[in-house]
C-alpha cells in the first residue's frame, strides 16, 4: 500500500479528543492546568499466551498483572488529555502553541502507533487534499518513509511498555480498581487536578526509584484486586461465570466514574 500526505493545517486532529499521553506528559498536560482522563480496560488472562502470539504479546508489554476474584486479568490503563471542542493549546491561526513540547501522539498523527492497525485515511479527520496523491510519500509497500516518524513511534511503544508500573501505581494511590471488558468499552475515572497531580508526581517517583521491579507483584496474593464493569447483563454474568468480579453499570444510575461503552446497553 502507498500513501501520499500533507498536513493542511486544518486544525481538525486538535479538537475533541482523549489524546494518549506517556506518563511524562500526562504530569505536564496537568501542570498547565488541563484536565486528564484516566481509561480502564481489562483482560482476562487466565494463562500466558504462547510465545508467537504477537498480539497477546503486545497487550501483555502495556499492562499490568492483577486478579479479578479468581481470574488473573491484565489491566491496560490509558492517561488521556481529556477536551472538548480546541485543544487548550490550539492557537487562533490552528497552530500548536507548545509544539516543541507537544505529545508523541501528535508527532506521530496520522500515522498508527499500534502495529496491529493498518493507516486508513478515511478513519482519520484530515481532509481528502491532505492524501492527494503525488504529495509527499508518507507510506511505501506499508511502510513508513519518514525514519523520524517510525523512531517516534517506536519512542511512544516503549513509553507503553515502561509506564506500566507508575500507571499502576497511580491508580494504588488513587484507589481506582474498576475496569470495562477489553473491546467492549472503558472505564473513565476523572479524579480532581491536584489530586491526580500530585498521584502522578508520587507514581512516577516511585516507579523511578524501583525501576518497577518493587511494583511488579511477584504472586496472586499480592495482585492488586480489579473490578470488571459492563453496561451489558450478560458480560458481568458470564464473568462472573469463570471467577471474576463483575457488575452492572445501570446507564440511569450513578457512579464514581464513566461508562463509556461500545454497545448499547442491555440489562
Ligand atoms: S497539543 Fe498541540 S498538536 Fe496536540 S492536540 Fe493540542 S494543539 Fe494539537
Ligand atoms: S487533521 Fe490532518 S490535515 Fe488537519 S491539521 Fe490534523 S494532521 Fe493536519
């Protein structure tokens, strides 16, 4: 597959989103006084995937071990600079107002940091004369051309991997321990500014220190204990089914955090 692009400036990849942040930016997306969103998603790990499988493998270098009941999981925790409408840094004429500063994912845009997603221009926001072809060649027989993108992204794949340990501690710290179903939806927990800025500084310091071995639970005992939540009855109880704790999140009901679900709820 060949790809041409340029970016048109039309600003529409800086609005609306949940942009991914390494644990690094989240604290300095914070410190500007923005808000982030904390994302939780499970997966159920009942044994080690075998070696060749790739995309367990993937799934397993961005998480962290935990036991839900009896079921062994894997959370996947995704700090996110959280706006709608403008990003807080898009400027007036559509640029970034602290580009030398902005976060890898944005470097990366519109290219895909996970190896499993082929780039799809009608899934991204840029316009149609942003791929017209003849532009400058972004992919090449599927892959990339710019050296400088692929190292960015192989900057933010190893920011996943070595994040892992602060993100669970940060969420030790904040007492979150409520996850969605992988591929079904996540769990969005929005703690308070100082709060959360604080969290970060203590997680990331202590991830440090350690180097994560410290906060790499070596047995099932001393896992940390997740919740799995669904909007959809028949997730919890199949959950529930193989030893997990499950519960229902009622749509009219409230809770300490937001379901954001991929399918429609069914009780
Ligand atoms: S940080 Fe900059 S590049 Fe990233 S979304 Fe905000 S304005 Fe756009
Ligand atoms: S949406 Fe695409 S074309 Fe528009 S500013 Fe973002 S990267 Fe550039």
């Amino acid at each position: 597959m060949n790809i041409d692009f340029e970016c048109t400036m039309c600003g529409k990849c800086c609005h609306d989103l949940r942009l991914p942040l390494t644990v690094a930016e989240a604290l300095a997306w914070v410190g500007r006084g923005n808000e982030v969103q904390i994302l939780c998603e499970a997966l159920p790990w009942p044994e080690e995937p075998a070696a060749d499988n790739l995309q367990a493998a993937h799934k397993r270098r961005r998480s962290f071990a935990a036991m839900s009941g009896s079921l062994p999981a894997r959370i996947v925790v995704i700090l996110t600079g959280a706006f709608a409408g403008p990003c807080p840094n898009l400027q007036a004429d559509m640029r970034c107002g602290i580009y030398e500063a902005r976060p890898l994912v944005c470097r990366i845009y519109p290219a895909e940091i996970n190896p499993f997603i082929e780039l799809d221009p009608a899934s991204k926001g840029c316009p149609p004369e942003a791929w017209t072809p003849g532009l400058a060649p972004l992919l090449r027989g599927g892959k990339l051309v710019d050296a400088t993108t692929a190292g960015l992204i192989q900057r933010s794949r190893a920011a996943d991997t070595a994040d892992a340990p602060a993100k669970q501690a940060l969420c030790a710290l904040l007492g979150i321990d409520v996850a969605a179903l992988a591929n079904e939806g996540f769990v969005v927990h929005s703690p308070q500014r100082a709060v959360l800025l604080a969290a970060l500084e203590q997680a990331s310091a202590a991830a440090a220190v350690t180097g994560g071995a410290a906060l790499k639970a070596p047995t099932s005992e001393d896992l940390p204990v997740w919740r799995f939540v669904s909007n959809r009855r028949a997730t919890v109880d199949t959950l529930e089914s193989v030893g997990a704790l499950g519960a229902w999140v009622d749509p009219a009901g409230e809770t300490p955090f937001q379901y954001l679900g991929f399918y429609p709820a069914a009780a």
